[in-house]
C-alpha cells in the first residue's frame, strides 16, 4: 500500500513515515499542494494525508480542487486550524476525515488505517457492541431481537459510537459529523442526544461513558 503525505512540516511527516513503516505502507511526500496535484492523479495511492497549511495553495483549494477533477482517494486533513468550522468545511469539501495539529500518532496510525480499509470497501456494513447491532446500509438498529427506534440524529451518533466502539470519541468530532455546516448547534445537542440514547437502551445494553471535558465512550455492558 502506498500513501501520499502532502505537507511542508518534514520532521512532522519523518514522524509519520516512521508510524506507517511496521505496517508495510510506503509513503510518498510532496511538499507544496501543486506537487501534490501533479503526482496525486497518476498514482494509485490509497491514502492522501493533506496539510491546510501548504506554501503555495492552501490545503483546503487542493482538496476543492482533487475532488473536482473526480480524485476519489480518501483524504485525511492535518489541520493546526481549531475552530471547528474550518473542519467542517473540509468535509463537506470532500475529505474523509481530519486530525488537529498536535495529534498522537497512535492516532494517526488508525485513523490512516481506517481510511485505507474503507477505500477499499472493506467497512464493516454492520456494527456490534454486545447484544447492540447496527445495521449501516439500512441505518437500522437492534438490541438483541428488539428494533430500537431512533430519530436520525440519535442514529448518526450511536453509528459513530458504535463505529469507534471502546475507544474515546470527542464530543466535536460528534458535533461536526452529526451537524451540517450550516446548521446551528445548541452547546448542550449532544448531551440531548446521549441522553435519549441512553433512555432508549435501557440497562441491558452496551453504556455510553462519559468521559468528563472530552466526550463519550461506548463500552460493552
Ligand atoms: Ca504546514
């Protein structure tokens, strides 16, 4: 497997080259974003790995600009940018998913992964937490034999719970994938949401942790 890292940090991508070497992945680098269009078509790479902040065109015009020449690899966005807009803005751009500067590489490493697993069709179209199930084709889900009725945005959060199962999930990370862009967002929606979810699945299910100033962990009861 071969990836793209476009970014003008070089110790940043040694860092990262050193955290894909034991899995076998090659990494090609480019420093500018017009490097990055001139090799990204031609090559079969599995992954692009894209810095907002480029040299020459800003990140977020490479990945306008990829997308709109029909680039279908997945991006991942390095992004040093905190607001969560800016995020957001990239994945209604087309990118896959994002990573805000500094961020641990172990991180990096399974979001890289997850990515690459996807590009490949390769993500699992059911999820299972215990007794929980979520079917992502039909965005339907279950506990044990019984159908839980849930409204689309409990959904979508308990699908990103689900899908990152056992591990921490920040609450922005569920703002941003949960809400559109232009849609507004009341400071405590989430908490709504796990609220309710938590209501509907009851004490014999999988619990949704929360993990105080970070955001939720879904664990198998
Ligand atoms: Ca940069």
């Amino acid at each position: 497997m071969r990836i793209l890292i476009v970014e003008d940090d070089t110790s940043l991508v040694a860092g990262l080259k050193k955290a894909l070497a034991p899995a076998g992945i090659a990494v090609d680098h480019e420093v500018t974003g017009q490097g990055a269009m001139d090799v990204a078509p031609s090559e079969a790479y599995s992954l692009i790995v894209l810095d907002l902040g480029l040299p020459d065109i800003p990140g977020q015009d490479v990945l306008r600009r990829l997308r709109d020449n029909g680039c279908e690899i997945p991006i991942l966005i390095l992004t040093a940018l905190g607001e969560i807009k800016d995020k957001v803005k990239c994945l209604n751009l087309g990118a896959d998913d994002y990573l805000t500067k500094p961020f641990d590489l172990d991180e990096f490493e399974a979001r890289a992964k997850a990515l690459m697993r996807r590009g490949r069709g390769q993500s699992a179209p059911m999820l299972r937490c215990g007794n929980l199930v979520f079917e992502t084709s039909s965005g339907t889900a279950r506990l044990g034999e019984n159908p839980l009725l849930l409204r689309r945005r409990e959904m979508a959060v308990l699908a990103i719970l689900m899908a990152h199962a056992g591990k921490l999930v920040q609450k922005e990370r569920l703002i941003s994938e949960v809400f559109s862009f232009d849609e507004p967002v009341a400071p405590n929606a989430i908490e709504l949401y796990i609220a309710r979810l938590r209501h509907k699945l009851g004490p014999d299910s999988p619990k949704i942790r929360t993990v105080r100033g970070l955001g939720y962990l879904m664990e198998e009861k």
